[in-house]
C-alpha cells in the first residue's frame, strides 16, 4: 500500500509541475507577444511613411511652416492696409498656426535677432529668411492676379482697385524713417525675445509678438506718419508691400538694415536684463 501511495504522489506531483510549466510558457508568450505588438506597428508605419514620401526633417517642415505662416501674415496686411489692430491679430493667428512647427518668427528681422543671439545657427536663419521672402513674394503675386482680373471702371467715378502698398519715402528726409523703423522694431524684438522663449506657453507668446508689433507699429507709424511715410517692421512685409526697389539704396537700407539693426538691439536687451536678473 506504502508503495502505489509513494506512486500516486509521484505522479500528482509531475502532473502538477507540467502544469505550472505549461502556465508560465503562456504567460511569457503572451508577454512576448504584448511587448513585440507597439514595434511591429511602428515598423509598418514607418514602412508605409517611406512609401508616401512622408519622412522629413524637422528643417523641411519648418521652413513650410514659415513659408505658409508668412504668406498669410503678408496677405493680411496687404488686405488690411497695414492697421496695427488687424496686424495685432494677424500675427497672433499665424503664431498660433505654425508656431508649434517653426517658432513663429515670420520676419526675416526677428529671425536675425534671434541669430546674433545664438537661438538658431547660420544655415537655418539663412533658410528660413528665404522661405518668408518666397511666401510674401507668393502674397503679392497672387493678390496682383486678383487686382488685374477685375474689370476696368466703366465710369469716370469708378476707381480702378489698387493694393495697399508703402508711401514713397520723404526727399531728403530718409534718416527719419530709418530711425524709426530701427525703433520700432527695437520694441518689437524685445516682445519677441521673451515670447521666444522655449518656457512660454503658446497663446502667451502669440499675444506676447502680436502686442509687441503692435506698440512697435504705433511708436514708429506716429513718428513716421508726420512725414507721410509707412512703417512695415518685416522686411519680408516690405517686399510683399513694393517697397524694395533698387533704383536707391535707401529702401533696402531703412526695411532690411535698419529693421534689423533694431530687432538685434531689442533680443540683446532683453537676454542682457534676463542675465541681469537671473545673478
């Protein structure tokens, strides 16, 4: 009897130990399988990403951002004659738009700031300066076609419609409009380097840069209205506005050099009372 009893336990524990044996190889293959599921999706949506071209590099599609974001700004400005109050909201709208993507800056001025003070290398400001060049060139263009397709007045009470464009610059008083819009901008730029700041949250910057335009535009606009003359703070606006000729040196001096000259002195005041500050 002793001996079938030993038997029989022999047994049950050898049935109970394949058992736990067969229990504990599930639960590993279940955990294989739980743990290779998320990388074999992966995989097959990179594989599908490559088929559809959809892989670029964060540049790429900063530089999109920019082009599209600059685009718009200019359109805006050009469809609301440049008043600061619709300026304001426009750039808010494009910050809030691409601002995740690019940062934002839709100003060549502002993307020289934010080089001299060593936010972005050389070959990015040089390509995102560029690609808002491009979109504000696409604003005016496409604007222009609008303005040509339209009838011409039948009446001598008609106007022909015009797009809204800079007012030529004063003889002999060019110094005035350059000091201005270095001013302006100045301002600007100091709105910007704060809004610019990788700890600032996304709506807060954008009404940070859209304010910041706006006291730019209404300090240097007084100024250079008293000589009859339009201040644009974007040298990329200034192109979509016809500003930018080559027949003087002053145009290109006061909108591009000057514009950022100002944004320059505006990101190094700024990081200068933030250092300040922070000792």
């Amino acid at each position: 009897m002793a001996t079938k009893k030993a038997a029989s336990n022999a047994k049950k524990s050898t049935t109970n130990r394949s058992v736990a044996k067969k229990q504990n190889t599930t639960k590993v293959t279940t955990v294989k399988a739980v743990e290779s599921h998320p990388i074999h999706r992966a995989a097959s949506t990179g594989n599908v990403s490559r088929r559809l071209g959809l892989m670029r590099t964060p540049l790429v599609a900063a530089l999109i951002a920019e082009f599209i974001g600059t685009f718009i700004f200019a359109g805006a400005v050009i469809a609301s004659s440049g008043q600061p109050l619709y300026v304001l909201f426009a750039l808010v709208g494009v910050v809030l738009a691409i601002g995740t993507i690019s940062g934002g800056y839709a100003n060549p001025a502002l993307v020289i700031g934010a080089w001299v003070t060593r936010r972005m290398s050389g070959m990015r400001a040089i390509a995102y300066i560029v690609a808002q060049v491009l979109g504000a060139m696409l604003a005016l263009a496409l604007l222009s076609a609008f303005v040509h397709a339209v009838p011409q007045a039948t009446t001598a009470y008609s106007n022909a419609p015009a797009l809204f464009k800079v007012a030529a610059l004063p003889k002999d008083h060019e110094w005035f409009i350059f000091w201005s819009e270095l001013v302006g901008m100045a301002i600007f730029g100091f709105a910007a380097a704060s809004a610019l700041r990788r700890e600032t949250k996304r709506l807060t910057a954008a009404l940070t840069l859209g304010l910041g335009l706006f006291l730019g535009l209404m300090v240097a606009g007084s100024a250079a209205a008293y000589l009859s003359a339009t201040t644009v703070l974007n040298p990329a606006v200034a192109v979509a506005l016809q500003g930018i000729n080559f027949t003087s040196i002053w145009p290109i001096a006061i909108y591009f050099v000057g514009t950022s000259i100002g944004a320059v002195i505006g990101f190094v005041l700024f990081d200068y009372l933030r250092a300040a500050e922070k000792k």
